[in-house]
C-alpha cells in the first residue's frame, strides 16, 4: 500500500526514489514504475489521496507493517492515532532534520507495536530534511520492518 496526493518535484530529487523526468508526476504513480523496475512482480495498491481521519485506517486496514514517510507533524501524529490501536507495527520517524550528529538517529522502541527511528528532537521545520540523515533514517526504519519479518512476525 502506498498513499499519497502530493507530486514529484524537483526538492525531492535528492533524497526520495525519483527521477529528473518525473517531476509533475503523481508521486503514487512514479513510486509505483519505480518499484516495478526493480521487480515487475510486485503487487501494490496505490492510492492518490490526502490521508485523513476518515480514510488512513480504511486504507492501511489490511497492512501487517506500515511505515510513516510524512512531513508534517500532525500528519505523524494522525497516523500514529489512528493507526495504532490496529495493533500493527508501525515504523516511524522523528527527529531527522539537517546534518551532522547522524549516530543520533536511532532505533526507539515506544510500544510493542510502535517504533520511531530518529534522535527525536531535531526539528525539520527549522532544519532542512537532506538526504544523508533522511537516508539513514529510511535504512533503519527498512532494518525494523525486515527484522520483524525474519522473526516471523508477519
């Protein structure tokens, strides 16, 4: 599952899967070629819309793991509330703002079911969300997700 309204722009190029020609482009719809680049046998619903109340639990009902990829701080927090009495793990991330100090990010295990990887006090609204700490953050979270299901979570 993937969910989304926003698109491609070129700020995004450095640190998020698109390409130069892509700009424009639903960030659904380029996420998906994407993917499918990399293994055409990938089966994945994508849905074009801006999450809110009255959809993020209907959209995610059916996903074992999800992981937040948002910018706005209420946007996590919305998912976070709604999503988590699914009692599904949710990977999270916070505290992943500008450069430098990126042994701070780290793993932080809130709740059987929740994790939030970043040094949780950064602040992307005052500092910049660049790649290299974004990219580290989006390994770890991928880590969380894997290591679950290695351990027959799912």
């Amino acid at each position: 599952m993937i969910a989304d309204f926003d698109e491609v722009d070129v700020t995004n190029l450095d640190r998020q899967a698109y390409f130069e020609d892509q700009v424009g482009m639903k960030k659904v719809e380029a996420l998906k070629i994407n993917l499918l680049r990399i293994s055409k046998n990938l089966r994945m619903d994508v849905f074009d819309v801006k999450l809110d109340s009255s959809n993020i639990s209907q959209i995610f009902s059916g996903c074992d793991v999800m992981v937040e990829c948002l910018d706005c701080p209420q946007m996590k927090s919305l998912f976070v509330s709604e999503l988590l009495p699914l009692g599904k793990l949710l990977v999270t991330a916070s505290g992943i703002g500008g450069v430098g100090a990126n042994d701070e990010i780290r793993v932080h295990r809130i709740k059987e079911n929740l994790v939030i990887v970043g040094d949780l006090k950064s602040d992307v609204e005052k500092s910049p969300a660049l790649a290299p700490r974004i990219c580290i953050a989006a390994a770890k979270q991928a880590d969380v997700v894997m290591e679950h299901i290695m351990n027959g979570r799912v």
